[in-house]
C-alpha cells in the first residue's frame, strides 16, 4: 500500500468474469436452442412420438371425461354365447337371420343394421345341402331335386325379409385389388371440392351377394379407421372412396335410411364459408338433419361412452318365440323408433376391438356409439390448425424456458415453468371438456422439459466452474462462510473496481525489530505463522476479508466482497479478540522468548481502524492481480495504526467507527493531526465489549475521562488532579495510555 494509494488497474478480473458470464448465457442459450432444434426434428422425422403422445393424451381425455350415455335411441342385438348355445354356431342360416329380421321389423325399429357381411351364398340352402350329397346315381339325384326344390332358398327368404324393410348391409375394404364395388342406395352431394378425390382410394371391395344387395334399403362399409394401426379405435371412417365414386360407412346409411333421407350432403373446403388452405380436406357430414364434423380425410373422431348392459339385446331373446305378451312389450318398448345394429360378440368370431377407455368391446358397438354419438351432436374434433399451434407452442415454451432459466435462480425458473406447464396441460383439458377439441400439450411440455435439464445443465457446469474461480481467487483472504455466499450469489461480486463503504483494518507488531535480531530467519518465520494464523482465524469469524500480509502487519477490510451490514462492529470485536488471543500467546510463551532466556521479550500489537468511502475489487496486472481496497479511507486506517505507540494503546478507532459501535467499552484518546490532512482526527481507544461498558466502574471511568478531556480543552488546573483519578481507576493495564496523555498536556502552552 503506497502512501497516496495505487492507481486503479485495467481490471483484467473483471473483463474474465464478464466474459465468463458472457460465455455461460451464450453457451445456455446456444444448448437451449440446440435441443429446440432436437426436439423439432424429432417432432417432424418420427412422426410416430407426436402420435404416440397424442394418443395417449385423447385416451386420457376420454377416461377422465367419457361420453355421458343419455340413453339414446340406438340398440345392439348381439349374436352372444348364449345365442350361439341355444340356435348352433355361426354362420346361422339366412333364414334364421331373416326371422331376426322379420321380428325387428314387428317391433318397429326405425332401421335394422347389420355389422355382418352376406359376402357368399348361404351353404345351408336346401339345393346346396342336396348337392353335397352323396348319391348312388343322377337318377336319384334328379328325383331328389324335384323333391328339394319346391323349398325355399335361403339368400332368397333372406332378400324377401329385406325388402320394403329399413335395412342395411354392410361391405367391407379389400386389400386386393378387384373389380368388386357396392351399389350406391344413397346420392352424395358435396359443396366444395369432390370428396372422392380427397379420400384415400380403396382398391377393392367385398359387398354382399347381388341378390341381398339388391333387396337392402343401403349398404354401408363396415370397416374401421386404416389410421388407428395401435389397435385403439378413436376414429371412424364416414365415408369411402374408390377414386371415382363416394361410400358412405354402414353407421352414415343407418342414419340415412332411419331417417328415411335420400341422399347425403358433404362439404368440402372451398364450400361457402369454407376456407380453402390450398390443401383439399373434408369438414362436415350431413345426413337428413343430422351433422357430424369429418377430419380431412372423411373420419369421426369417436368420444366414447363406457359399456352398458342396457345398450344391449341378445339375438336369443329375440329368436325366443312369440307369445308372452309382457315380454314382448319390453321388447317392443327397446326396439320401437330405434337404429337397431346386428353383430356379434362371440368371443371365437374375432370381432372385439380396443376402446381409449381400456375397454374391449364387439366391433357392432364401435357403429353404435359412432351413432349415438352423432344423434346427441356430442363431438370431439381434432381442428386441422391444432398441429401449428402445438409446434407453435412448443417453440414459445423452450424459448420461455431459456429466458427464465437466464433471469431466475433455477428452483424458481422451475417452479414458475412447472406452474406454466400445469396451466398448458390444464387449458388443454378445459378446451377438451369444454369445446370438445383435441389439443396436445405432451410433446410441447416435454420439449421444454427437455431444452430446461439440457440449459440447466450447461449453467450448473458453468456455475460449478464460476465457483472453482472463487474459490481460487478468494480462497487464501476470505472466510469460508464467505466464499460460500459468493458462490450462491456471484452477481453480489462486481470485480474490477467498485466504491462502497468499507471497514479497514491494519495490524503491526510492535518492536518487532528487536525481536527479529534475537531470533534466526527460520524462527522469525515461524513466530509469524504462530502469530498470524490465530489472528486471521479471528478476522475470518468476524466475516472479514484478509488484503495482505506486509512483512509483520496485517491489512484487512470489511463489507467486501459480500456486504456484511454490522461492518464496523465486526472489525472491533476482530480487534478485541487479537488483543485477547497475543496476551494468551505470551502467557503460555507460546513463541518461545522464555526458553530462549529472552523473558524481557514479548509481542505486542498495533491495531488502527477506520470506517469509510473506498475502491475495493482486483488490482493487478494481467497477469497477476489481487483482491485488494484503496481510497483515502485505507491511508487514514494505516495512520491511525502508526498512532497506537504515540497515544499509548494497542487498538485506535477512527470517530466514524466509535460511532457505529455505541455499545462497546470507547475512550477518546485525542486528536491528532495526520500527514496530508488539514485538520485534526479525533480518535478513541477501543477498551473492551458490550460486558465491559455495561460494568459500573467502567462508566464511571469514561465518565470522568470525558470530564478529564474537558478540562484539559480549557487548561483547568484541576485536570491533573483528574487525570490521576483516572489513572486509579483504569489500572496499570491503561496507564500508558494516561501516560501519554500526561505528556501532552505538560507539552501544551
């Protein structure tokens, strides 16, 4: 420390721990973007884990929130066990299906569906039977034709059964490609773009025979979503194309012809009212006065509700004969006005399908609820923007998240993204229930999930390195507890240079000229390290900060590089502890002067401290710089320190010290004038803690000393006499200090 201070350094620290800042948001931001992109390429080139998610989210939905039933006027005759018990195993004879149909019919269904294909001739006609008959030659088989044929044929019994009836058959999709395509029952009409260039063309189909098909009041397809590949049924397909003409689905024909509706009306973008996205899609279905919403591909997404006993009829019931007019009444009271769907839910018919609601149900139920569905006008809808707003919400949120993990402390980063998470999921489940629309907030939540564990990874190993730095640049002045705290809040440390109000401390061996004569090298070192690694622990418990060590003195500050709020306080019971731990020391002859026979030898200390305005950050040069303060506040410290041997005490405190520690045991020592300052300092002894100024004798003597100065300031005779009262009082540990003070008043004129 020079005696006009230093100049401040270029602050090489400073710009390091800038540019480590600097470095640490750049490389955040640079990693945080980095998996953004990750997550967008996932997002685009396996388009199976949007799907996926998806998925597993509108499953969710749907268990959480299932369609509420109301009882709505659709039924399911079940070809079940019992049914296959009581009248043989499948296939029945088309007779006996035309007598499931006849008892529909009596009972006043509004339309009889059948989820069944009649693809082939029934094999249990009369004529079929004969012709597998073994026969002894064609003259019997010739009269056992004229015999069998008078019987009805089955497909035919079955094709009267259908006519005039409101009945649907139902066709299937082939996967090979044939000539094959169902009768068209019902007109479409389309607004916009033509449907049968939009839906994905089939390349062939399985209808029923010509002579059922012929007799059926529609045809429908039976078959299911090709988009649902995970065995869930979520979607529906409502109509069908083979390039050139449009299908309807055997649910759209069964609310056609229950409706007693001629045609079906599709719209299309570029409809009125439509927008056209430049890519051609389906948007609405409409069937006599029924409305359903399509995705763009002609599907129903299905909101389901959980399987019912009371949706339900078995076949066996209904097969049961006539006759019990109580009986009949509930079955006419189940039947009548409703769209009647026959299927199956034999187990070894292999018709059971996956439901989002865990469930495994008949695929007949899948029509039915597709129906009930669209009678209650009870949708859910997947709209064609909700993919951008997702990938626009995915961006938005990583781009969150790397701004609050750059601006916040990361376990509040992460409770704030955690609660945004909670309200992106919850509105998404509000909009579900609500609007009824599929949102997906998994891969957006996920994505930034991921881009916060990739920047907080980056900003942890950062910090980590950030603190090693501390630790090595502080570690060897300042006190763990300290370090500590600048390693949870290094913004607290402004390297380089910054004014604040500090606490200076300088500390000297007295005499320690003729103690370095009677001892060697070797031992002068070690008395220093026996002195001075007590005295810095006491600085290190008072949260002090260790600049130097100056040959025998010691330079220490407080409130630097983490703001310590009692500062000055700290500095004296730092003080009074060093005065406490020499006497010690020399007590128990701690450096040796007694065996060395040099009794006449001790350690005695100067302490001088000083509260004020000073500069304190790294100084140095490039290469090498230290933590250290300047400022006429650390010249005024070092002067006061230089003044303990003149005022003949071991600890002086500046005015604005005692000032700031009202409590401890102070006496003014005088004034004195220092090198390169006009006007006098006021200076005071520190003589002991809180315990100390609080004892009776001890206010007394500061009482009288105060009254002894007084008398001094205007040259009363009686001063002397006051100044030995004091003396008396104070002991022979202070009388140096009265000493000295006895001599400037004989030197005063």
């Amino acid at each position: 420390m020079t005696e006009n201070g230093i100049d401040r350094p270029p602050g090489r620290a400073r710009r390091l721990l800038k540019r480590r800042g600097f470095g640490r948001r750049v490389a955040a931001i640079g990693i945080g973007l980095f998996s953004l992109v990750i997550a967008l390429t996932i997002r685009a080139g396996i388009p199976e884990v949007p799907t996926l998610a998806s998925q597993v989210t509108f499953d969710a939905y749907q268990r959480l929130s299932p369609r509420p039933y109301g009882d709505a006027p659709v039924r399911v005759v079940d070809i079940d066990e019992a049914s296959l018990a009581a009248f043989g195993q499948w296939p029945w004879p088309r007779t006996r299906v035309a007598a499931l149909l006849e008892r529909l019919s009596a009972l006043g269904a509004a339309a009889i569906v059948f989820d069944i294909l009649f693809a082939e001739p029934d094999q249990t006609s009369p004529l079929k039977v004969m012709a597998a008959l073994p026969v002894a030659s064609e003259q019997d088989r010739e009269r056992l034709t004229q015999i069998v044929a008078p019987l009805p044929d089955h497909d035919q019994a079955f094709a009267s059964a259908l006519e005039a009836k409101p009945a649907v058959l139902g066709f299937a999709l082939s996967p090979t490609p044939n000539e094959r395509r169902p009768i068209l029952k019902s007109g479409v009409v389309y607004a916009g773009a033509d449907p049968a260039a939009i839906l994905p063309p089939f390349a062939g189909a399985v209808p029923p025979i010509p002579v059922l098909e012929g007799a059926a009041s529609g045809i429908g397809s039976v078959s299911l979503s090709r988009n649902d590949t995970s065995g869930v049924v979520r979607r529906v397909p409502m109509l069908f194309s083979d390039g050139e003409r449009t299908y309807p689905s055997l649910v759209v024909e069964a609310l056609r012809v229950a409706q007693g509706a001629s045609s079906i009306i599709v719209r299309s973008t570029g409809a009125s009212g439509e927008k056209d996205v430049g890519v051609p899609a389906l948007v609405e279905l409409k069937v006599g006065e029924l409305r359903a919403p399509l995705t763009r591909d002609g599907e129903m997404w299905l909101r389901y509700d959980r399987e019912r006993p009371e949706r339900y009829l078995s076949a066996r019931e209904l097969l049961a004969p006539a006759g019990d007019e109580v009986h009949d009444a509930a079955l006419r009271a189940r039947v009548e006005g409703q769209i009647v769907f026959v299927g199956t839910s034999a187990a070894g018919l292999l018709d059971i399908r996956a439901t989002p609601l865990g469930e495994t149900v008949p695929g007949v139920s899948i029509h039915a609820q597709a129906a009930e569905q669209i009678l209650a006008g009870n949708f859910i809808a997947r709209p064609d923007w909700a993919e951008g707003l997702e990938l626009v919400a995915t961006v938005a949120f990583c781009l969150i998240v790397i701004a609050l993990l750059l601006v916040l402390d990361a376990s509040l980063a992460f409770a704030v993204i955690t609660a945004v998470m909670l309200l992106i999921v919850g509105g998404a489940w509000l909009i579900f229930t609500d609007l009824g629309l599929l949102l997906e907030p998994v891969v957006p939540s996920l994505s930034a999930g991921g881009v916060f564990m990739s920047v907080l990874a980056v900003l942890y190993f950062s910090s980590d390195r950030e603190k090693r730095f501390i630790r090595q640049a502080f570690g060897q002045y300042i006190v763990p507890e300290l370090i500590k705290k600048l390693e949870e809040s290094p913004g607290a440390l402004k390297l380089g240079g910054e004014t604040r109000r500090l606490s200076i401390m300088f500390l000297d061996i007295r005499g320690f000229t003729g103690i370095s004569e009677a001892l060697s090298a070797d031992e002068l070192v070690t008395l220093l390290n026996r002195l001075f690694s007590p005295l810095s622990d006491a600085i290190f418990r008072e949260q002090g900060t260790i600049d130097k060590y100056i040959g025998d003195s010691i330079m220490a500050f407080w409130n630097a590089p983490v703001e310590v709020s009692d500062h000055p306080l700290r500095a004296c019971r730092a003080a009074l502890a060093m005065r406490t731990i020499v006497d010690e020391l020399n007590a128990g002859d701690a450096f040796g002067f007694a065996a060395r026979g040099r009794s006449d030898l001790q350690v005695k200390i100067g302490v001088g401290i000083n509260t004020g305005t000073a500069c304190v950050g790294n100084m140095g040069s490039e290469r090498r710089f230290n933590y250290s303060v300047i400022g006429d506040a650390v010249n005024v410290a070092a002067r006061i320190e230089a003044s303990c041997k003149e005022m003949g005490v071991d600890i002086l405190i500046s005015e604005s010290v005692a000032e700031a520690v009202p409590h401890l045991a102070v006496l003014e020592a005088g004034e004195v004038v220092l090198r390169g300052k006009s006007h006098a300092l006021k200076l005071f002894a520190l003589v002991g803690d809180e315990s100390l100024a609080a004892a009776s004798e001890f206010r007394e003597l500061a009482r009288l000393h105060a009254s002894l100065l007084a008398a001094a300031e205007v040259g009363r005779s009686d001063a002397r006499a006051m100044l030995e009262t004091c003396r008396a009082l104070a002991g022979p540990w202070f009388a140096p200090f009265y000493a000295r003070l006895e001599e400037r008043l004989v030197s005063r004129p």
